[in-house]
C-alpha cells in the first residue's frame, strides 16, 4: 500500500492449521509452529535520506516440549502468545554509506519459542552498511 511517496506499509500473515497424530503417543503435540502469525509495517521517508521503519510481530501460542532429560516422560506444553514493537531508522549517507538503527522487542516483551531458551530482551544495533 502506497497512500504517498514518502509513505508505504504492509502486512503478512499466516494462519496454519495442522492436525498430527503419533500412535505411539497419545501426548505427542506437532510443535514449533504457531496457527496464527502476523507482521506488519510502515516506512515513512522522514527526510530525502532517512526512512523510519516501525512495525509490529505477533504470533499466537504454539507447543514446545521439554527438553531436561531429568523429565520423563517428556512433556508437551503451548508457549504462550506475543506481540513485539520494533523501530529502524535507515539514514543513506550517501550513494555508497549508509547506517542502520534498529530497536527490538521495545516493550521489553518476555517470550519463549521452544523450552529452555527464552527470546532476547529489548535490544538495540547499528549496522553500517559500504557498497560500490
């Protein structure tokens, strides 16, 4: 979607809906993946050479299963749903330099996609990005 040429956004979503059976366990839970997930994001050219990026990540809960090899048998469990802002500053110095400013997670959002290894915090980067 365009409304302007400073001015664009978007959106991606997927729902997935998935049904698996193992026989030999009636707990087994098909894992990894959510039945809903969303991005959405707006990049607004706030100067001839900048563009700010916000955008938005969701996804709903999905099954993890545990992974201490003291718990047996292992157990099945759905990670909960989140939703993460994020903001990128883009900045073309010129027609080869430019450098990148990204803040993640803002909202501090605290998420875990498989068991034992929770997601990174609010975090921030600078890249600089030399072409020719």
């Amino acid at each position: 979607m365009r409304p302007a040429d400073y001015f664009n956004a978007g959106i991606n979503m997927t729902f997935i809906d998935r049904d698996l059976e193992d026989p030999t366990n009636g707990a087994f839970e098909a894992q990894g993946v959510p039945g809903f997930k969303a991005f959405l994001y707006a990049n607004w050219d706030v100067l001839p050479n900048i563009t700010l990026t916000p955008s938005v990540e969701m996804a709903s809960d999905r099954w993890t299963v545990t992974s201490s090899s003291s718990i047996n048998p292992p157990r099945f469990y759905e990670t909960s749903d989140y939703v993460l802002a994020n903001v990128a500053l883009n900045w073309e110095i010129n027609d080869n330099v430019s450098m990148l400013f990204t803040g993640k997670n803002l909202g501090d959002e605290n998420y875990t996609l498989v068991d034992g290894f929770p997601e990174e915090g609010r975090n921030f980067s600078v890249s600089l990005r030399l072409t020719n």
